[in-house]
C-alpha cells in the first residue's frame, strides 16, 4: 500500500525543523480547572449532600447504594470473577509487590554523628491513602494493582480505592490488592472526597492515581490539603525508531496508546521518512480491523510523525518533550537510554513494549504527564514513604553554640540565639 495524501492524516508527518517541543505539553485548560474548582469546592462546603448530587449527576450511585463498598462485598465479588482471571490478578499483584519491596529495600534508616550527638532518619509510611482508578470507557484493573499494591508495600496503614461503578472484577481487584474500602465514584467529586473526606469518612493524606483532565484538575487544587503523587493525565508514548524498526510493531505500539483516550498523544519520531510512510499505512490497516479505532484516530490527530536529522536530533527533542513514556526501537537503544534525561519510563529496544509496563511486569503505570518529568518521577513505593529526620544531642558542644549563636544574630533573630546560648553548661 503506498502512502496517500489522505492516509498521511492519521498521524501527520512534519520535519523536526517545523515541529514545537510544547506541542506535547498539554497544560489543563482554564475551562476543565474551573468546572473542578466548582466541583472540589461543593464537596468541601457541603460534604456528603455535594457528593451525593454528583453521583446521581454521573449515574455512579442512587441515594439508596452506599458510596463505600467494605472487604466483605469485595471478597464476595471476588469468589463471582472467574477463578482464572483472579489467579491472574495475584500473579501481576505478586510482580508489582515484588518490584516494590526491591525498590524500599534500596532505603535505610540512618543514624549519623554529628557535634555532641547524632542526627539520622527514619522511613515512615503514609497513614491514609487515597487511590483512584479510572472506570470511564475502559475500567482498569491494572492501575488498582499500580496504585494499591505499592502503597501495601510501604505498610501504609489504610488504603481506600476510589473508581466509580465498581464492577465485580474492579472489586475482586480491590480485593486482591489489599484496599481496606472503595469509595465508589470517579471523576473531580472523588478527588475532593478523599482530600476533605466526609460522614463517617476521615480525609486522606494524600491521593494517587492517573485520570481524565476533570481528576487531574482536582489534584491539582487539592494538592497542598492533602499531598498527591503527580499530575498524572491523559497518555503519552513518544517512539523513536530508526531503519531497524518494525513499521507493524510500531504501527501498534502507537495504537495501545492511542486508544486510551481522545486526549491521548502518541508520537513517533523517526530519521527515516521512509519509516514514518511505511507506518501510517501500517496504522490505516490496524485502524481498520480495531474495535476502539474511533476514540484511537481522534488521539492520533493529537500527535506527529517527527522526521529528525539524526538519533542525536531526535534525542534533544525527546528530552525537550519529556515524555510519560518513551520506547526506543533503535538498534543503539541502550545507549540512546544513556542519553535520555526527561521521561517518565524508558522501554528499551523493540521487545520492550510498553504494554508490558502498563499490565505489570514491575515498574509502575502510573508516570508524569505534560512535560512534568523533568522534575518527576513515576508512583511507586516511595510515593507512599516518608524520610523523617531526628536530632539528639547529648551536649551542644560550644562550638556549635557559637556559630549557631553568630548566625542567629546575622538574621536578627535573637531568640534564636539566646535559645543556642542557653544550652551552655
């Protein structure tokens, strides 16, 4: 199949020359943050009443079904889900334990001399954790096990699952996961409801989880209530390929990302034009035969097939997006992961499908959006910690009282320095 003018607008091609970095930056919309503040700020004022209106609103609750759903109608729910669909589920809840518990055993406690003591850390897990899964077009089992799972390996002390319209295999999820309840509404509502809380529902420390850009608004404004693990918003996969690359294989690795959502931004950057032909026609055929072929060709819209100088070119604009997720077919894709400084996760090589971190291999699913890895990195384990310091002197040594005293006096704030001085003997 040659390429057509027509094919060519399913993923437009355009020289890196005339590509903007910022394309990929998809900052929330002062719409979408408005109708969220309304949201957040109805479910703060009123509580339940606010919550109660929204879910009747979105066809998530009647008044008569209970907005928490408890462990024994999730293991009831669970012994309904065919039995080798839950074994499943403990064996990718098993990975994502296993990679956690890795990642925390990296950690130690740290105990430090320092003048007339010692100064160290503790790790602390998070008391009470909010996690949302989203259940819009696709419910997700998987971001159940990505955000329950870890937060279960820090030993955090209560974990609710907030997912709207629970069925019975998110609910066997819950379950195997080990959520203590699910709050069973999605979308801004739930956010504010885990951050303020309500009757009979105490407030979260903090809140994790991807969703749609209505979630994400919500984090965003309730962020510094309660803490939250990233603005996790609509999907992202950046691929660079060379002449070794697969155009069927990318054709469909484009595709998986394309599907999740509208908003979903799939790109591929390439140095051969001949490839990025070669993939828009593999992307018309698959198109073709795809159930979710209608939301995926809105969200290719979304993107570009960037046609770059050089791997070296391509990488400058790979660390100018920073991207949530990044696959390398390249046959030099280890060394161009050397050189990769802004993505939320690096799939390296052509086997290394993203696909693979999305349904539990280890890593985690759940990564920063929206050019937010520059300063960020994925949930995992210890999104759900603390390092918390200590300082215990036996004796201030004078020495540390002079220069704590001095300084102080630098400031201008003598209280300070007379608390030093006054640790004299």
């Amino acid at each position: 199949m040659n390429s057509s003018t027509e094919n060519k607008t399913v993923l437009k091609i355009v020289d890196a020359k005339t590509f903007e970095p910022g394309e990929l930056v998809n900052s929330l919309d002062a719409e979408t943050l408005a109708d969220a503040q309304l949201i957040v700020d109805a479910v703060r004022e009123e509580g339940e009443p606010a919550i109660r209106r929204y879910a009747r609103q979105f066809h998530e609750r009647t008044d008569l079904q209970p907005l928490l759903i408890g462990r024994d109608e999730m293991e009831a729910a669970a012994k309904r889900v065919n039995p080798a669909d839950v074994e499943l589920l403990q064996r990718v809840a098993h990975r994502i334990g296993n990679f956690a518990d890795a990642q925390l055993d990296c950690l130690e406690e740290l105990e430090f001399p320092v003048p007339g003591g010692v100064a160290g850390h503790t790790i602390e897990p998070i008391g009470r954790v909010g996690c949302y899964a989203p259940a819009g077009r696709f419910a997700l089992p998987s971001t159940v096990l990505m955000t329950v799972v870890p937060a279960m390996a820090a030993g955090c002390g209560r974990i609710i699952l907030a997912t709207p319209n629970p069925s019975d295999l998110m609910l066997a999820t819950a379950a195997v996961a080990g959520a203590d309840r699910v709050l069973a509404i999605g979308g801004a509502h739930a956010i504010a409801a885990l951050a303020y809380g309500f009757d009979d529902f105490e407030k979260c420390d903090i809140i994790a989880g991807p969703g749609n850009r209505w979630v994400t608004a919500a984090k965003k404004i309730v962020n510094g209530d309660c803490g939250i693990d990233m603005l996790a918003g609509p999907s992202e996969l950046v691929l660079v390929a060379d002449e070794s690359a697969d155009p069927e294989t990318v054709a469909s690795d484009l595709l998986a990302q394309a599907e999740h959502d509208i908003d979903a931004r799939p790109f591929l950057i390439t140095t051969s034009r001949v490839v990025a032909e070669k993939v828009v026609d593999e992307l018309v055929r698959q198109l073709d035969a795809l159930p979710t072929a209608e939301i995926a060709r809105q969200s290719l819209g979304n993107g570009a097939a960037i046609i770059a100088e050089s791997i070296e070119d391509a990488i400058v604009i790979c660390n100018d997006l920073a991207p949530e997720h990044l696959e390398l077919h390249c046959a030099d894709a280890e060394a161009i992961a050397s050189e990769i400084t802004n993505a939320g996760c690096v799939f390296i090589g052509h086997q290394s499908a993203e696909v693979f971190g999305d349904y539990g291999v280890g890593p985690n699913h759940t990564l920063p959006t929206s050019g937010t890895s520059r300063w960020s990195g994925g949930l995992s384990v210890f999104s759900f910690i603390r390092i918390r310091t200590y300082l215990q002197l036996d004796q201030a040594p004078d020495s540390l009282i002079k220069d704590t005293a001095r300084l102080a006096e630098l400031e201008g704030l003598i209280a300070h320095q007379r608390a030093s001085l006054n640790r004299r003997i």
